[in-house]
C-alpha cells in the first residue's frame, strides 16, 4: 500500500438498490477472502483509528466490520479503499486551537440519521459529534437497535443518543473546568443541531 494511488473519500458511493450495492452481505457466487489474508487485523486497526483520532472514517469501518465472519473480495476492496484514503488524507486530524473568546469554547453538537441504510435489515444509521472549541472531542455512528416506521421515529432516536451524550460530555467539561479554575459551562445551554424539522420541539 505504500505505491497506492491516493483517493479523497473513505468509502466508495452505495446504491440504495440491494443488487447493485457494492457492500452488500456476502451472496453464494462471491470469492470468499483468503483466511491468511489480514482482514480482521486491519479492521481492528481501523476502529481504533476511527475512535480515537479520525471520525471520518467511522461509518466506512463499522459498515466494513459487519462482514467480519465471512469477507468477500469486495469487502477487501473496500478496506483497501479506506486505507488508500487515510494515505492521501495523513495530514487530517483532531486540531485544538485556543479562543479567548469564550463562545467559541461552548459546546455543539450535530445529530443525524440515515433511514433505513442498512436495505437488508430495514435498520436505519444514526451518527453524532461534538464539537468543543471547534474541534470534535466525541462522536459516534451506529447501526440503531430498534426497526422504525418513519424517518421523524429515526431521527428522534438520533437525537435521543445525542443528549445523551451531551449530558456526559457537559458534566465532564464542568468538572476540568473546576478543577482548573475556569468559568463553569452550566451558564450556557449546548445546542445540537438535527437536520429534521419534524424533531425539533
């Protein structure tokens, strides 16, 4: 991989039709991956690098990592895909800058949800990030646990996830920002911003 090509997205464009999509569930004519091939091993450190440093990747890895127990070829590609990305986005990564303006160390969060993205299992993908002083300290995307019967009953859920998280985050920002002197966060409300009018109250 050290000759690859570069390649500026981490996962090639899906179809939402079943048999035209290029990460579909492995069928009975697809070339099963060779078990010495690495495929578990790179995933794994895929998903570290997902979780700790590069959220861009997230959703390509968890998507990848579904096929786990039985890789096809196609799922190798799309590993080498994202690998061909991270090489030509190395320079990419969490960058924390200080403001002295205090707004601009408010916590924001943003939520949103693919509905029904998973076609094979009417399972919708929901993702969120939080972004402190303009860089994104937590962020999550995963395949969401319940089969919902409108885009509004996804998003919801998304959005439930998110505060979630939020209530954690802030409390942890309100304990540093206590123990290092600085003006609390609970004085200013974190807004999270989801993309479905029908969601907001």
């Amino acid at each position: 991989m050290n000759n690859a090509h570069p390649l500026s997205t981490p996962m090639v464009v899906r179809s939402l039709y079943v048999n035209k999509d290029p990460i579909h569930p492995p069928a009975h004519n697809d070339e099963i991956l060779d078990p010495k091939v690495p495929y578990l091993n790179i995933i794994s450190a895929l998903m570290y690098l997902a979780n700790n440093i590069r959220s861009d990747i997230a959703f390509s890895v968890n998507l990848l990592a579904r096929y786990s127990s039985v890789p096809t070829k196609r799922h190798w590609s799309g590993v080498k895909h994202i690998l061909r990305y991270l090489r030509g986005t190395s320079d990419m990564g969490p960058y924390f800058e200080r403001h002295e303006d205090a707004k601009a160390n408010n916590l924001v969060g943003y939520s949103d949800v693919g509905y029904l993205s998973d076609p094979y299992k009417a399972i919708s993908q929901s993702g969120y990030v939080f972004m402190y002083g303009g860089t994104a300290i937590s962020w999550r995307s995963t395949k969401q646990a319940l089969v919902v019967t409108s885009s509004n009953h996804a998003e919801l859920i998304a959005l439930y996830e998110a505060g979630r998280e939020c209530v954690w985050l802030r409390s942890l920002i309100h304990y540093v920002h206590e123990l290092c002197g600085l003006e609390s966060i609970e004085k200013s409300p974190t807004v999270i911003y989801e993309d479905n009018a029908m969601c907001i109250a």
